[in-house]
C-alpha cells in the first residue's frame, strides 16, 4: 500500500544529516536511466556518498538509443568531474517486453510504467546487494512525470526483499528538476522529449503541437 503524504526528500536530508553527524560516508549504487536526471542527483549526492552507477533500462526501443544515452552519461561524468564509477549494463530489450507483456494498451503512467521502474529497480537492488552496498536507489523521482511515491514503494520493499537498505528519494524537490535542466544545457546534453519505451515514444507523437522539454 502507498503511504500518503510522506515527504521523501527530508527523510533523505536527515540520513544525510546523520552519516554527517557520525563521520560515514556510505557507499549507494545509483540506477540511471539517462545523463541528464543523473546530472542534478550526482551534483547532489556526490559530497555525501560513494556512488556507483547502474545504466539498466531494457525498456529503450533500440539499441541505438541504449547506446546514445549511455554514452552521454560516460561523457557528463568525465566533463563534470564526478567520482561516480559506472556500471553499464547489456541491453536486455526482451526483459522489458516480458514485464509489459498484457499491458501494452495502457496509459502512459499506469500499470505498465510501475512494472517497468520495478524491473529496472530490481536489478539496482540485486546489484547492490550482491556487491555489498550500503543503499540502493534511482534517479527516477526526478522527473516530474514520474509517480515518487510508487517510486519508494518499489524500492522499499526491493529493500526487504532483498536486504539491502532503500535510500528514499523524491529528486525533483529543491528545484532539482530545474537543476538538471541547468546542467544539461551546460554539458549540451541530449534530452530525449520520451521516456525511452515504444509505448511513450508513440504516445509523445500522437501528441499536437510543439514538443516540450521532458526527461526519462
């Protein structure tokens, strides 16, 4: 069940605030799913944690595209001077396709995107915990067309499925959103105006009128 009215972004300040207080500086795997919402969030978490990053998103429509945003994020860290290391996963379209399976007619934003954050978040918790991190968590929460409190629904109970803490998240608050739009004009970013998925791609071209700016 999704708790209502829980404010995501304070319970992060105060781990952060604590780890502070007690001299750690923990270890997080980060799930990515392009370089500009990564850009805001590492800007953010790269004083605070050790952070490795996760580039698995079998939702992309075509190897192409999984290409191009991976290589964009293998460039923002080098040109922004980040410490994350990345991790870049193969492109693994068929996962995907078995998890949306029955769901292909829904609505942009329904059931079909909740299993999609689950299998990429899913992976970023199996990782973290085969690998001995500290927390988990993703940078989905910044995108304001994403659904935060499915978000950290998913990633808590990945935690306790698979024993490894979920560092909670909303991304987009304190103007993160509008940060990392900020970034990405800096670092010339690619900024795909769709999530990554056939579904959205299509949905985004039934559309009328100008295209606006909008992050996976």
């Amino acid at each position: 069940m999704i708790v209502k009215n829980r404010n995501y972004q304070k319970e992060l300040d105060a781990i952060i605030e604590r780890n502070e207080h007690e001299g750690t500086r923990p270890s997080l795997l980060l799930h990515v799913c392009c370089a500009p919402c990564s850009s805001y969030v590492q800007e953010y978490l790269d004083d605070h944690f050790d952070i490795t990053l996760l580039f698995y998103n079998p939702n992309m429509d075509s190897a192409a595209e999984y290409d191009h945003r991976s290589a964009e994020l293998l460039r923002l860290i080098k040109e922004a001077g980040f410490s994350s290391e990345p991790v870049i996963c193969e492109y693994d379209p068929e996962s995907f396709d078995a998890a949306a399976r029955g769901m292909e007619t829904e609505e942009e934003g329904g059931k079909r995107c909740y299993r999609c954050y689950e299998l990429r978040m899913r992976r970023a918790a199996c990782y973290a915990a085969e690998h001995n991190f500290d927390y988990f968590t993703t940078t989905l929460s910044i995108s304001p067309y994403k659904n935060a409190e499915w978000i950290n629904e998913i990633g808590e109970n990945l935690g306790k499925e698979y024993g490894v803490r979920h560092l909670p998240s909303d991304f987009k608050k304190k103007n993160g959103y509008k940060r990392s739009i900020e970034l990405s004009r800096q670092y010339d970013l690619y900024r795909q105006d769709y999530c990554g998925c056939v579904y959205s791609k299509n949905s985004r071209e039934k559309k009328k009128g100008p295209r606006d700016e909008k992050t996976a």
